[in-house]
C-alpha cells in the first residue's frame, strides 16, 4: 500500500485534522467537520460493531492503553497477559474479581471472542507476539516501535498483508491533530521546500531515564522470569532488567526505540518520507551509570534522499537524559519560506522571506567605502531595483494549540477500532511501522559499530 493512498483514505474516513483557529484560512485542509473524530467518539455503537480487545503486558503503557481504549463507545475488554503477579493483583482492582489473566499470551489469542489485541510488552516481544496474534486472526495494536531488530520488520509486514488484519503501531503523534496541521501547511507550500528538520528530547528525570520503581514483592515467585526473557540471553532473575527493562538492549532499544522514534514517525507522516538514506548516530553513557548499557545522550544525523514529495535534507536528532538543566523536547521542519515547530500538542509557524532586491547597510561592506563610493553606490543601487523589490517584507508567525485536555492516544486509538469496523486503511501500519523503526535501529547499529549504516528506503533494506 502506498503512503499516498494511505493517506486518503485516512483523511476520507477519520478526518484526522482540526483546523486550528488561530491559524485561519492556512489550515482548510478541506477536512468535513462531521467526520472529525472527536464528533465521531459519542457516535452510540450497535452491539454487533462492538470490539472486545485484550492486553499483552501491563505495565505502564499497558494499563495507560485499556484505560484510554476503554473511553471510546462500543469497547469491552476481555482479558490480559502479564508475567507480575502485582499487575494481576492491580487489573483485579480495576476489572472485577473475574476479569480473565493468563501469563500465557498463546492462550489468550485461541479465544475466539477476542477480536484485537494491545501488545504493550518489552520491545523484544513484539516481533513474535504481533505475528501470532494476526496469524490467530487478531487486530492488532502494538507498541512503538514495531520491532527490536531490522530483521524482524519484513516478517511482521508479510503476516500482516497476509492476515489481511488491522495493525497500528502505537506511536500516537502520528495521529494527533498538530501532526495533521503541520502535514496541511507543508503540503500546501506554506514553508516552501524543506532544508533541514531538527528534533530535541532532553531531560533529566528519575522515571524520565526509565529507572521505574521496583515493587517490593519482586522475587521470583511473583514474576515469571523465564518467559520474560523468551529469545533473550538466559541469566539468573534480576527485578531491575524486568521492571527497567528499556536500560538493557537484551529487551529494548534505547533512547532510539523509546524516543527517536516518536520524533521520526510524525514527520515522516507530514512529509509523506520513505526514510532516509545514510544514517549516523554517536552516543555515551554520561550520567546514568546504573547497570544498563545504553547510551543516555544519542546524536544523529540522517540524510533523506529528495522524492517527488521532498527535497533531500538532513534530519538531525537529539536525546540527552542527563541535560540538568531541565530540558526541552520539538521538532522543527525548516525550508526555504518558513518553519513549522512542533511542541507537544502546540505548533508555531514562522514564515520569512528575502527582497527581490539584496540589502545593504548593517554588517556589510557598504560602511567601510569612501563618502564618495557609498553615494555612487546608493545611486547605482536604486538604478538597478525597482523601489517594490527594495522592500523588507514583515516576517509572519501564529500558534496554534490542541484543545485543554486533547489526548492524541485517544484518537490514534479511535482510528484504529474505526478500520476494524471499517475496513478501511490507517496510515501507521506495518509498512509505515517499518520505514519509521529502520532508521531508528540504523542509529543504534551506526553507535555501536561507530560507522555510517546505508539504507533502502524504497526496498526497505540495509544497503551492504
């Protein structure tokens, strides 16, 4: 499937963008306002359309997804997998003495009133799980990133095409309202053609850097430490791999897989991005010394390559979980006219253009001629320009912002359950989820084996 007709049908189906206001006339992507799902979340859903989902793995994303699935009319939820006995304890708190909890995510998918699955596991897990869950004829959502291992994505690409089933990755930006106004005023032009993008996730925060408390009751007679590790190296039981998971690449992928990704998969959205070309990345564990061996600060640059959407440029990323000033986190798109920042749910654009004629005067040349050769130059000057290219034209910016309370996970969540009702495309699935997650693990193999890695974006294939 490709970007372009994914794209449609999101925008015919969903009407994924909001017209921001503030931003008037700019943002009329043509989008009918009946369609927005925000109308379309109190729309009364006939029982033969409800949709019982399950969830594999509780943790925080876990229990964050139910929660946030659950808001959405015509949603049951019909059971869980989990490997903590405390997480079972919490779900029991939540659902009901009898809501249904296996540790064996297998058993779960056999059961034929099961019609999706939220696969909220380690990174390690998401290959296998998705496969088997679309193979037992599930839809599923799965977790950013889609896989932990470039080889991995072409597996999970072909069960999906075969199952014919809805796959979403869960990286929600891409479904936000901001995203979808940057993609409208990129695509109309409004900041001419791209130079460069730059994205900035600093911080310097305890559960910022993953390192998640750790219950008391960690031993391994609550947690099921040999199906934890499945695939991973084997190693005696320790409750800081389990709970903080993401320090250690036997489960996770870093800041790439946790962060990187979250910047790429938007842009690649309003671009309509294939991916990039080369990739570089260098990285150090600076701050958090605590057993995990991942970077802390990850840098790279990677370079797209121009496509009838785009002209090439160089994407620029940045992660440091040691920045103790505090931090900060967007994402610029810069071209030739204009610049669209994106911050959280807020967007900025900021359009700038040169006169016709060039300037003088100011730090310049000009000042250090004679009297004599700044009059004849004046002279020369207003000759050769016309007076309306002589002018300075006044630079031009608006904000714009979500709604107080807008949640992108609740409507990257509603689009997934209305293409199962639908059958109609989404725009994250396993072909967008892969040419997102590529780049990302293309970071992590350039740091460690310190070398530029070469990508097929068309092919969707390291280039060796």
């Amino acid at each position: 499937m490709s970007i372009q007709h994914t794209r449609r049908g999101f925008i015919k189906t969903l009407g994924g963008s909001a017209a921001f206001a503030a931003l008037g006339d700019i943002t009329d992507n043509g989008v009918d306002p009946g369609e927005r799902i925000d109308k379309a979340q109190s729309v009364p859903i006939a029982p033969s359309d409800k949709i019982r989902i399950a969830v594999i793995g509780l943790g925080l994303m876990g229990f964050g997804d139910a929660e946030t699935a659950l808001k959405l009319p015509g949603i049951e939820l019909a059971g869980a997998c989990d490997l903590y006995q405390g997480h079972f304890d919490r779900a029991r708190e939540l659902w009901g003495k009898d809501f249904y909890l296996t540790k064996d995510y297998a058993e779960l998918l056999e059961r034929k009133d099961i019609d999706a699955v939220i696969i909220a596991t380690p990174d390690h897990w998401h290959a296998q799980i998705s496969i088997a869950a679309m193979r037992s004829g599930k839809h599923v959502y799965c977790e950013k990133p889609m896989v932990q291992k470039i080889e991995q994505g072409a597996e999970v690409l072909k069960a999906a095409v075969e199952s014919g089933k809805v796959f979403v990755v869960g990286s929600q930006a891409v479904s936000s309202r901001t995203t979808e106004e940057a993609r409208s005023l990129f695509l109309k032009g409004e900041i001419g053609e791209i130079d460069l993008i730059e994205a900035v996730h600093d911080s310097f925060s305890v559960t910022g850097a993953w390192n998640y408390s750790i219950p008391t009751d960690a031993n391994p007679e609550r947690v099921d430490w040999e199906r934890f590790l499945g695939n991973a190296p084997k190693r005696d039981f320790d409750p800081k791999r389990f709970f903080r998971w993401r320090n250690y690449r036997d489960y996770g992928t870093g800041v790439g897989g946790d962060i990187f990704i979250h910047k790429i998969s938007p842009v690649h959205h309003v671009i309509n991005s294939l991916g990039p070309q080369t990739i570089y990345a260098n990285g150090q564990l600076s701050f958090w010394k605590d057993g995990r061996d991942v970077p802390d600060i990850l840098t790279a640059i990677l370079q797209y390559p121009a496509t009838k959407s785009h002209a090439a440029f160089p994407f620029q990323l940045r992660v440091n979980l040691a920045d103790a000033s505090g931090g900060r986190s967007f994402t610029r798109i810069v071209g030739t006219e204009g610049a669209i920042e994106i911050t959280g749910n807020s967007l900025i654009i900021k359009k700038r253009k040169l006169s016709k004629a060039p300037a003088y005067g100011g730090w310049d040349g000009y000042n250090v001629f004679s009297s004599k050769q700044q009059k004849d130059f004046v002279k020369w000057y207003n000759e050769k320009y016309l007076a309306a290219d002589q002018v300075k034209i006044q630079p031009f910016e608006n904000k714009s912002s979500a709604p107080p309370g807008y949640d992108d996970r609740l409507d990257h969540f509603a689009y997934f359950f209305n293409a199962i009702r639908g059958g109609k495309p989404v725009v994250e699935n396993a072909e967008f989820g892969f040419r997102a997650v590529a780049p990302v693990l293309a970071c992590n193999l350039s740091n460690e084996e310190k070398r530029i890695v070469r990508w097929d974006p068309v092919n969707m294939k390291l280039d060796v």
